[in-house]
C-alpha cells in the first residue's frame, strides 16, 4: 500500500536531548513537509522539502532541522533550542506541482513529550 | 498573507441532524480549498477539495462550494452519524505548495 509513515508514534525525551522524528513515503512525491500541532490550534508550519537536498523554513523553524538526502524521507530533529517541543507533529507528503489539484497527503503523527 | 477562520466548537448533534460548519478565508489570488478529518489519535486524512470558484467538494455524503464572492468554504452534511464525529479543519493552498489551516471544529454526535 502506498502511504505515509511515522516513527515512534509515541516519544518521550528528557529536557536538553536532541531527539529525530522520522517520515517516510513511498508515494513517489517531489514534496515533504512537517507541521507542529497544539490543543485548540490549527497546524503550523515547520519546515518544507520540494525537492531532494533542498528544503526551506516554515513559520516556526527556530529548535528545529531537517535533512533530505532522498526523496522517500525527510527526518525532523527537534533541538535543545526548541523551547516548547511538547506537541503533536505530523508529517505531510504531495506531488508538490504548483497545480491547482495538488494535493498534500499526512501521516498519522508522532506525539513527543518532553519530561 | 492568507487565513482561515473557522467556527468554533465544539458542535454537538444528535444522530441524523444536519451539519454546517462554516469556513471563510482571505487570500491573495485563486487558492485551492480543502477540509480535512482528523479522528482522535491520528493525522489528517482529505475529506474533500475544490480547485476553482463554484466547485463543490463532495465526499462520504459531505460536501462543500467554493464560494468566491463570500471567500467561504463552509462543510455541510444533511445526516450526520456517531463515527462522523472527529475534527475538521479548513484549510487553503496559497503560494508554493503550502497550506494555511483553521484551528478546527470539534464535532461530537450523540445517539
């Protein structure tokens, strides 16, 4: 089955640890991005891949980094810096066109808690 | 820059009522409108989309128009059921590929 996925679904990490969150599609799609949710908050924007080796902040990049080193992934690495890393992040995948019929396809999320 | 604004919730309903969520956005140009589901615990899954004004959006009974001349994009269902109850979110693709979401609508249905 083609699709998104997400690795750990669950995750904790200790104050002041580096911790990466991994995405993976086999949808064959030129574009990745990762959003950030909060309680009562729609999706933010972290950062964004159109393509391979080559990826460009969102709108709350600071703590956070990513690589793209092959189309089918695109890791997140929330940082020491980040200051409130405790939240929902969802992984998002499109064919990443510019048409007005692309369309972005998510993951199912990976819940870090920083104790 | 673009924005979505959604109802908020939470929306309660009995089984069968009639559903109306209502989305309105500003954006620069001609973005495409989407409203996605998210059930407790998981990602996004698209419910439906439309890509050009008086499109409508249709999908598992729900369905939505791409009103231009109101800047809305408001979800509507005429029977709602139990498993219907999730989050929705409203959201746009302006520039580059990005999407600009809603804060969600919660929707619990009640037997």
């Amino acid at each position: 089955d083609g699709g998104i996925t997400q690795s750990p679904k669950y995750l904790f990490r200790k104050e002041g640890q580096n911790v990466t969150l991994s995405c993976e599609q086999n949808l064959n799609h030129d574009a990745m991005y990762w959003y950030r949710q909060d309680p009562g908050q729609g999706l933010r924007l972290i950062y964004y891949s159109q393509i391979v080796n080559d990826f460009q902040k969102g709108d709350i990049a600071e703590g956070y980094s990513v690589s793209r080193e092959k189309k089918e992934s695109f890791p997140l690495t929330v940082t020491s810096a980040q200051k409130n890393p405790t939240a929902f992040y969802l992984c998002a995948s499109s064919m990443g066109s510019g048409s007005a019929t692309d369309t972005q396809y998510f993951g199912p999320g990976t819940r870090l808690t920083v104790l | 820059g673009d924005s979505v604004t959604q109802m908020e919730g939470p929306v309660t309903l009995s089984e069968e009522a009639f559903l109306t969520i209502n989305c309105t956005y500003t954006a620069t140009g001609y973005p495409s409108l989407f409203w996605y589901v998210q059930y407790p615990g998981e990602g996004l899954q698209l419910l439906l989309k439309a890509t050009k004004a008086d499109d409508k959006g249709s999908n598992k009974g729900f369905e939505a128009t791409y009103r231009k001349e109101t800047t809305s994009f408001h979800l509507e269902k005429g029977s709602v059921q139990v498993s219907d109850s999730a989050v929705y979110f409203c959201a746009l693709d302006g520039t580059a590929s990005k999407l600009t979401f809603g804060t969600g609508t919660r929707l619990q249905v009640t037997l």
